[in-house]
C-alpha cells in the first residue's frame, strides 16, 4: 500500500533528523549485520596469518606439534570465515527494525512457513471491516 503525499512528507523529515544524528547513525552501523560479518572475516584472516606464522615457525624449529596446530588454528579459522561468509548470503540478516523470513523444509510438504509469517498473512487477510 502506497503512502499519501503526507505521509511521504513525514517520513522523509523524519529521515532527515535521523541522518543527521551521529550517535543513531553510529548505533545503526554497529548493529548493520554486513559490518559484523566484515569484522569477523577479518578476525578469521588475521588469524589465518598467525597460525601460517605458527605452522612455519613450527617447520623451522623442527617441532611437528607446533606446525600441527598452526595447521589445525589455519583451518579452524578458514572454516569460521567460510560460515561467516555463508551466513552473510543467507536471506535471513536482518538490518535494524527488519525481520527474518525464516522457513523450514518438512519432508515432502516443501517450504512451510513459521507461526509468524503465517499469523502475518492472516493478518493481511482479514477483512477490511474488522479493523
């Protein structure tokens, strides 16, 4: 449903006003669900390169174990940058006031909605003269 030229008015001044808010803009980017994953794929780099430095400092100094678990923390944090990444590219993140649409496969049925997307679409549905 479109908004009137009114309510457009409104909403753009209130856009305004809060663009022009540090301290809201900043509360919205640190809970932005792309700056999370940004923050944690580069965590996993960082971390990729200490157990690189790790597994070849190991090599150097003739200590299998050590290279071993440099190898071991490499790929732990390759996996955990992967599932970031993953997580990022799923339909599910949410920015601020947003929802998820999250659904289920059940057997053959194919997707079914949650509780909530159901309760939401019977609320669409109802008739107009029930308000």
């Amino acid at each position: 449903m479109p908004l009137s030229e009114h309510e457009q008015r409104l909403f753009e001044q209130i856009e305004r006003s809060l663009a022009e808010d540090p301290k809201f803009a900043s509360a919205v980017r640190a809970s932005d669900p792309r700056f999370h994953t940004r923050r944690r794929l580069l965590v996993a780099a960082g971390v990729i390169i200490a157990g690189l430095a790790l597994l070849v400092y190991g090599a150097v100094i003739k200590t299998p174990p050590l290279a071993v678990a440099g190898f071991v923390v490499m790929l732990a944090s390759a996996a955990y940058a992967v599932q970031s990444h993953r997580r990022a590219q799923s339909p599910d993140l949410h920015v601020v006031g947003g929802t998820t649409s999250r659904r289920r496969t059940r057997g053959r049925s194919g997707r079914r909605s949650s509780f909530l997307d159901r309760m939401e679409d019977r609320w669409r549905q109802r008739p107009e003269g029930h308000r």
